[in-house]
C-alpha cells in the first residue's frame, strides 16, 4: 500500500506542476500582452503629438510675419495650429507624466512665444529639434533598448 501511496503523491504532484506552470505562463503572457499595449499607445500619443507640433512648427515659419501684417485667413490657420498643438499636449493620457517630467508644454508654449516675437528662425528651428528628439526618446523607452536574454549571455560567459 506504500507503493500506491507513493505513485499517488508522485502523480498529484506532476499534475499540480502542470497545472501550476500552466497557470503562470498564461499569467506571464497577459501581463507580456499589456506591456505591449501600453508601449503601443505610448509610441501612437508620441505620434500624433509630434505629427501635430510638426505641423504647427511648418506652418509658423511659413508664414513668418512679413512687413505687413498677416490676412484673417492666415492669422485664423496660425491660431488654430497653436490652438491644435497646445490641446494635443493636454490630452494625452499614457504619456502625460514623460511630457510633464521634459517640461514639454512649457517649451512648446516658450517657444512659440519667442518665435512670435523675435522671428528667430534659428532658434525657433533648435527649440523644436529638441522638443522633437525628447518626443523621440520618450516614444522609445528604455527597455526597448535592451537585447533580449543579454543578462543570460553574460552570465554564460559568451
């Protein structure tokens, strides 16, 4: 009866570790599943934004103020592109602390500003550049810079 007793906790057990395994890696692959989504709505946020600062950027030194002030049309297209850019930083939800964290909304509207005032081409170009690149690495985060299994490959010695 030993014996028996014996296989049946052998079998419990190898059931259990199949059914325990089973579990876990079904865990594993929902919590994979929703990092994978956050980090898709964290690139489509940092694209949209940049497309729209993009935008804005174009069309404000297009039509940088000449001698003569601008029509209402074009003061109206001016307008609603910083309108557009401005809510497009307010609106975003899985990137909001990354944007508040580069001062982004701040840079933006400081640029903005000064380009109004000083029509620094220049200045106005860097200022986006950065706004851009800190867009970029946001939109990137650093885990997606690791290499797979390299902690691994290091501890194997290769």
């Amino acid at each position: 009866m030993q014996a028996d007793t014996a296989t049946l906790i052998v079998a419990v057990a190898g059931i259990s570790g199949t059914l325990a395994s089973g579990v876990i890696a079904a865990r594993m692959a929902r919590q994979s599943q929703l990092e994978q989504w956050l980090l898709d709505n964290r690139k489509q946020e940092c694209r949209e934004l940049l497309s729209s600062l993009a935008t804005t950027f174009l069309i404000m030194l297009r039509h940088r103020e000449p001698e003569t002030p601008h029509s209402a049309e074009v003061q109206a297209m001016l307008s609603d592109a910083r309108l557009e850019s401005t809510r497009m930083l307010h609106d975003r939800i899985f990137i909001r602390g990354d944007l508040e964290k580069a001062r982004i909304l701040k840079r933006w509207a400081e640029a903005m500003s000064r380009y109004a005032r000083e029509h620094d081409d220049s200045r106005f170009t860097a200022d986006f550049g950065g706004i851009q690149n800190d867009l970029i690495e946001i939109a990137t985060p650093k885990v997606l810079q690791r290499r797979p299994f390299q902690s691994f490959r290091r501890m194997a010695g290769s």
